[in-house]
C-alpha cells in the first residue's frame, strides 16, 4: 500500500512543483514524495491502527474457537499409564508395534496415526462462529491422531480432544491387556493452556557482562551504520555520507557526531554500557578524523 501511494505522490510531482514554484527534478520535490517520507508521514497512522487493534484485544479477549481434524473442541489431555508389576520397557514395546495404526519414531514414542489414505477435515456447521482447525500430518500423509511416550515406568497417551483420548483409551485397553493399570487423566482447556503460557516467566539469558556489552554495542554499531545512508532532515534531507562531502555540511555532521558521543557520555553511571562504546569508527567512515577534538 505504501509503495502505491509513493507512486501515486510521484505522479503530482509536477502539479505540487508548480503550486511551489520550484522545477519537479528539483531535490526537495523529489526527496518529499520519497519512500523515506511516506514511511515518516505514515507512521503515526500505523501506530494508531496498532494501538486500538491493542486496546481493543486488550478490553473485549477474541474467542477463539478451536477444533481438530474430526471437528472435536480442542482438549489437551495426557493419560498416564503405570506399568504392571514385572512388566519391562521392552513388553511395552513388543505390544505396540503389533498395532498398525502406530508407527514407532524412537526407542520411546510412538505416533498415532489414522490409517485411513485421505481424512477430510470435518466441515463447520453453517451459521457457527469462525474457527482454526489444527492438523497434523506425518510425511506419508496420514492424520496424526496423538502420541504415546515411555516415561521412566509408565506409558503416556497425549491426544487433543476428549474423543480421541476416549478412542486411544480402547484401543490401549485392547493392545496392552494387564501390562498397564487405570490410567491418570489429565486434561486442559486452550484456554487454560494459553493463560499458563502468559503467566510463564520469559527465560532469562544466561550472558556475561562482556557478552551483553557486545551486543549492545554491534546493536549501535548497526544502527548508525544504516543511518550514514539514509536522508536526515537536519541536514536537509540528504544522508550523513553525502552531507560529509561538502564544506557546509561537514560543519553539520560534525556536530551531529558530537551531539552523538556527548549523549552516550552523559550515560555513565546510568548505562555504563552505551558510555563505553567507542564512536570512533563513525568519524573514520566519513573521514572526518581531523575535525574530531
């Protein structure tokens, strides 16, 4: 959208040239309908669409309704199976690879896959509120239906649905006879999924001082770098780069070096790490080492 409007204001370059009384090649016409200024001038819409689109989110929660491939409302549950008194890992796993319907992945899981060639995902019902469905298939194409781990000394069915955990519950039932005892359900809503996952502290990174220092610093690095390109309206709407190669505007990025270093000077004590970055290589890049005191 934003490239269009660029093109578009391109298109008056001549109409806004004669109501200023300027040629339409001159450098302010050409530098005022740039991408560059269609991105500044829109930013404080795209910062507003974002805002209420937050706010709203933030007032009345979307509901989202959730299903599987059969059309089941998501369920999160994990059956635990304890295993029998005697009966080892490797009984379990002689019962299961019996059953066609699962494929072994590793010594300890084992996926759940239907055996029918093409599933068709269940059809929402007209008029019922819109809806994500969740599929997951194997490479082969089969419809994963949920999956089954060894776990120390016990065997733990996780299925997304409660007719699926009813249906996987059968047919354990039927493979694995005596070998297990009754299982312990467990079971969450998406709701409750999601508010755990909120509620969840983000990890901290384990990093050294040095390390984060790095960071920061090639963070600034990168960022200055990609400014001495860009057009700067302090100097007139043409980049530090160009700007260094004239007498006047050297004067001006050289003021503008200052201005930088100063502020990160004024850091110490708050933000040790931005008071130590060396600037230095800025004033080599626009070779303006002479005029640096």
């Amino acid at each position: 959208m934003l490239r269009n409007v660029t093109k578009r204001a391109d298109k008056g370059r001549q109409k806004l040239a004669d109501q200023v009384g300027l040629d339409a090649n001159h450098p302010a016409i050409v530098n005022a309908l740039s991408h560059p200024e269609v991105l500044r001038a829109a930013a404080p819409t795209i910062t507003t669409i974002w805002l209420i689109d937050t706010i709203e989110h933030a007032v009345e929660p979307p509901v989202l309704v959730a299903h599987n491939a059969e059309g089941e409302e998501l369920l999160f549950c994990a059956l635990h199976y304890p295993l029998a008194a005697d009966v080892t890992l490797d009984d379990i796993r002689l019962a299961l690879n019996r059953c066609s319907e699962l494929r072994q992945e590793s010594p300890t899981f084992w996926n759940w896959r239907s055996l029918r060639k093409s599933t068709k995902v269940a059809s929402k019902a007209k008029g019922s509120p819109a809806s994500h469905t969740f599929v997951t298939t194997l490479d082969d194409g089969s419809l994963v239906l949920g999956g089954l781990e060894l776990k120390g000394k016990s065997l733990v069915l996780s299925v997304n649905s409660r007719g699926r955990s009813d249906r996987g519950r059968a047919l354990l039932s039927e493979l694995l006879g005596g070998l297990v005892g009754e299982p312990l359900v467990e079971m969450q809503t998406l709701d409750q999924v999601m508010a755990s996952s909120r509620d969840s502290p983000p990890p901290k990174l384990d990093l050294t001082e040095d390390e984060r220092r790095t960071i920061i610093h090639q963070s600034l690095d990168r960022h200055y770098r990609d400014m001495l390109d860009q057009p700067a309206l302090f100097l007139g709407n043409i980049s530090p780069r160009a700007a260094a190669r004239t007498v006047k505007g050297r004067v001006k990025v050289v003021d503008w070096l200052k201005m930088i270093e100063n502020h990160a000077a004024k850091s110490a004590g708050q933000n040790d790490m931005i008071a130590t970055h060396d600037f230095s290589w800025l004033w080599a890049e626009l070779d303006l080492n002479e005029l640096r005191s």
